[in-house]
C-alpha cells in the first residue's frame, strides 16, 4: 500500500526524468550554496537565475530546450558579474541589480512578442517537470558530474580563496580565476535547477538547504554533506508532493526545504 | 640586479630590497620613495601610526600593490615573480570568518598551492605529519579540532603561522598580528616568531602600537608615510624619531606628484 504510494508517480517516465533530475541539484545546490552562504552572494544567485531568461525564451523560439538556450546565457553572465565585482569600487549590487532586471525584462519582452502558446510564463518562473526531455536529463547528468569532480577536486583551493583572498594570491592560487570557475560553476547549477524549481525559487533551493546545515554541523565539510543530504530530500519529498497535491514542483520544493530549516532552527534554539 | 643594496653593504645576502618606492593609493601618496634592505633570518618589526601605510607596504612586498616607481626584489626577483615562498597574514578584518574551518582545516590549507589536485581527496601522512608538526611548534595542537572563529586573537594569529609553515614559506609578513591580543599571549606569540626566525625565517610584523613589544624586535622599521627611521630598537627608539613619527607630516611630499611621476632610477 505504501509501497505502492512510493512507487506510483516514477510509473511515469517523466516522473522518473524528474526525479533524475531532482537527486542531481539536490546534490549540486547545497554543495554550490555552502560557498554561497559563506561568501555572502545569494543576491548575485538570484541574479544569474533571472539574467538567464532571454537565453530560455531565445532556445524555446528557435526550437531548442530552454536548458540549452540557458547554459551558455548563464556561463556569459556569470562572468560579467565576476568581472564587475572585481573592477568597480562603487556597489557592486547596484550594478548587478541593473543588469539583471534588464535582462529578465528583455526576456519578458522576447516571451510576449513571440506569443506562442508553447511557452508559458509560469513554466519558466516556477518550473514544469512534465516538459523534461531525455536529452535535459543526460546534459543534467553530465553537468552535474563534471561540477561535482571539480568542487571536490578544488576543495581545498575553493575554501583558501573564499576565507582568505590575499593570503591564498601570495600563497600562489590563481585566486582570480578561481573565483570565476566559482560564477561559472554557479550559473550551471542555478540553470539546471531551473528546469525543476523554477527562475523565482532557485535561491531558496541554492541556500536553504546549505543554511540549515550549517546551523546543525559545526565544520564546512561537514555543512557541505548534511545539506546535500537535506537538499535531496526537499527535492524527493517536494517531488511527491507535487505529483499527489497537483502543485507546482518548484513551490514544493522550496517549502519542504523550508519545512527542513525550520526544524533545523527549531533545534538550535533547543539545543543552545 | 643593482649594484648596491639599499643596506650599503658590500656582498650583504638581503632577501628584501626595497629602492625608493612610491605608491599612490586612492590619489593619494601613501607611501614617498621608501628604501630598505631586510636580511634573511631576522625578526623586523614595521611600526608607525595608523594609516601610515604600512599595510600597503605589505601588500606591495608580495606583490598585491603596484608601485608608482622604485622597485622591490625579493631574492633578486619582483614579487609577482618570486619564487620565493611567502606567507601572508592579513589583518583579521581581512578574513572572512563566516567559514566555519577548524584549525585544522586552516593549516592545512598551507598545502592547497603546492599539493597535486588528488591531495584533496586523498591527503598522505606527509600532509598530515607536517600538519601536526606546524601545530605544535606553534602549540596550538591540542585546539585542532575548534573552530578558528571561536578562537581568541593570539590563537588566531597562531593558526596562521602554523599555516605558513605547512606551506613552507621562508618569509612570513603578519599583518597588525598584534592587535586584539591581550599582553601575556603578545609575549607568547613573540617566542614563536623568535623560535622561528632563529630557524632561518624572515619575518616582518608591522603593529601600530608602541607598548614594550616593539623594543623587542631584532630591527625596527619606522614608517609613517616614509621612513622616519630603520635600525636597532635600542638606536632608533629616540625621544627625537618618536616625535617624529607620530608628528603631522604634512609637509612632505613636495617632489612628487600624484599621477605624474618622473622616473629617476
Ligand atoms: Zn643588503
Ligand atoms: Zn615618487
Ligand atoms: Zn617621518
């Protein structure tokens, strides 16, 4: 009976494709948004999430998935930010705050000019996991695997950088560059997260998750597994939640990860 | 490489050599044509005002900072270049503290420049050897396992040394490592940087504040803007340089121009 319940929705293949999915930035978010949360940069997540709509609406009018119209939009912005926190003295959220409203609003404009029926608005925003195809879900495995090798692989680089910027230049990181790879590696996952949560609740699932780890676990590696452990359950249970109460996957998701912070504050205040 | 070494002394071995270095930091002169020579193995200590620029004199010995002209070699090369291994211990208002790193995890980011990318996943018990070794000389093994934001200042600052001796660096440059650091653990901190310079390592600690530690350095340099004085604490702690150094001097600065400098090597 239970059993049955558990099973039932991945009878569907595009269930299945969006479990796939769902496990992957389940993984993917919460290890990106450990970083996130510590370098204080959710404002520029929220940010890449939203700049990448003309790329998403430019795809879907040309015939392509918006996920491909997505990722070389996201890499390109990503960079540009870098570089406009790098080089301007004045407030970089000034900057970026422009830049990104322009690009969703030109995003917008491109949507309602092309006036298909294909596309729709609340999809993009909020996120549709019946439109997944099998070649979303191989380029989401694909990225997911080459972002999480490199995460891993410059763990140790990624931290020096992001805690002590000047001690790792004169210490001979590429601390420049590996503040880039950080953006672009940033916009991949905020883009692939997209297909199932949606440009509106990416941030949520980017640093909830991270952030009620990191009120449980006391040390960054540590942070770094329990919120991906919490990520893939918000995105499993979420998953459930909207097949069996017919709503939207980004909200349900966002609210069970939500449901998990509260806990997870709940405890601290238990506990200290 | 020039001829003569700004210490004046024929053959000398100085490991940093600073020939009339100006910088300009926010259309500013911060710093007028400063020269100095430091030798390998001895423990400096760069004090002055704050504000006297001695946190952009740092950030242009490793390479951090442009020079509007003059020049600055370590072991012969400019710093960007240098092979020289250089740890760098920024004010902690320069760290972001957010990362909850154990002490641990801080010294063994000492590795991260040299380390292979595998070493990430896999570290060898060389790592970790060196890793325990650079705790306790700076003994601070026994608090491995607390987080660094918990820490109080002087343990701070030790962590960080420990991490420059993972990373093998021959000269540490220790940013305001003083302040925040209450009296007993300044003296601690001081027999850590002795052990370590009588091992060879050369070490500049720049302090704005002029309690009893400064006399205690092997050499002091006294900046505020240029250099008042540079020697011997015990020659140069005058009644005269002290007025000196903490006097306005706003009447300086007459030769250079902010923008255009003429270049005279
Ligand atoms: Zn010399
Ligand atoms: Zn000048
Ligand atoms: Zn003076």
């Amino acid at each position: 009976m239970l059993i049955d319940a558990i099973i039932e929705p991945f009878q569907l293949t595009f269930m299945m494709r969006a479990l796939v999915v769902c496990v992957l930035i389940g993984v993917m978010c919460p290890f990106l948004g450990a970083h996130v949360i510590n370098r204080e940069m959710g404002f520029m997540g929220d940010a890449l999430a939203h700049s990448v709509l003309p790329g998403m609406v430019g795809a879907t009018i040309l015939g392509f998935s918006p996920l491909l119209g997505a990722i070389p939009t996201g890499i390109v912005v990503a960079l540009t930010i870098g570089y406009i926190v790098k080089k301007s003295n004045v407030s970089n959220d000034t900057s970026i705050g422009i830049m990104f409203t322009a690009l969703f609003a030109f995003g917008l404009v491109l949507l309602s000019l092309h006036g298909d029926e294909e596309i729709h608005v609340e999809d993009i925003l909020l996120g549709q996991i019946t439109t997944i195809s099998n070649t979303d879900v191989l380029v989401t495995v694909f990225l997911a695997l080459v972002t999480f090798a490199i995460m891993v692989l410059l763990h140790k680089q990624l931290v020096f950088v992001g805690f002590d910027y000047e001690g790792a230049v004169v210490a001979g990181l590429p601390a420049s560059r590996i503040d880039y790879l950080l953006l672009a590696l940033l916009s991949i996952v905020i883009v692939v997260s997209l297909q199932i949560v949606g440009i509106i609740l990416v941030v949520g699932m980017l640093i909830t998750p991270a952030a009620a780890a990191s009120l449980i676990a006391k040390r960054f590696s540590s942070a770094i597994v329990l919120g991906i452990v919490f990520g893939v359950a918000s995105g499993v249970v979420g998953l459930y939640m909207s097949y069996y109460f017919n709503v939207p996957s980004g909200p349900a998701i966002a609210l069970t990860s939500t449901a998990i912070f509260t806990l997870s504050f709940l405890n601290r205040l238990r506990t200290t | 490489m020039p001829s003569t070494c700004p210490c004046l002394n024929e053959g000398c071995n100085c490991c940093i050599q600073v020939f009339n270095a100006c910088i300009e930091f926010e259309n500013q002169l911060a710093l007028d044509s400063v020269s100095f020579a430091v030798p390998p193995g001895v423990l400096t200590g760069v004090v002055g005002p704050n504000g006297a620029g001695k946190s952009i004199l740092f950030n242009a010995l490793v390479g951090l900072q442009p020079l509007a002209h003059g020049k600055i070699l370590i072991n012969g090369c400019p710093p960007k270049n240098s092979k020289t291994k250089i740890s760098y211990i920024p004010q902690k208002e320069r760290v972001n503290w957010r990362f909850p790193l154990s002490v641990r995890d801080v010294v063994s980011l000492g590795t991260a420049a040299s380390t292979s990318l595998l070493a990430n996943i896999r570290i060898t018990s060389r790592d970790n050897d060196l890793i325990e070794e650079s705790l306790r000389k700076v003994d601070m093994w026994h608090k491995k396992d607390h987080l660094v934001s918990t820490l109080s200042g002087g343990q701070r600052q030790r962590t960080f040394i420990a991490r420059a001796l993972t990373q093998n660096a021959d000269i540490l440059i220790l940013d305001e490592a003083f302040s925040g650091v209450d009296i007993s653990s300044q003296e601690g901190m001081l027999q850590i940087l002795r052990g370590l310079r009588d091992e060879g390592k050369t070490i500049l600690v720049a302090t704005h504040d002029l309690n009893t530690l400064a006399a205690k350095f092997d050499y002091v340099l006294c900046i505020n803007r240029h250099i008042c004085a540079y020697g011997k604490p015990e020659l140069v702690f005058t009644k005269d340089v002290l007025i000196e150094l903490y006097g306005s001097h706003s009447e300086m600065f007459t030769t250079h121009q902010i923008g255009q400098h003429t270049h005279v090597d």
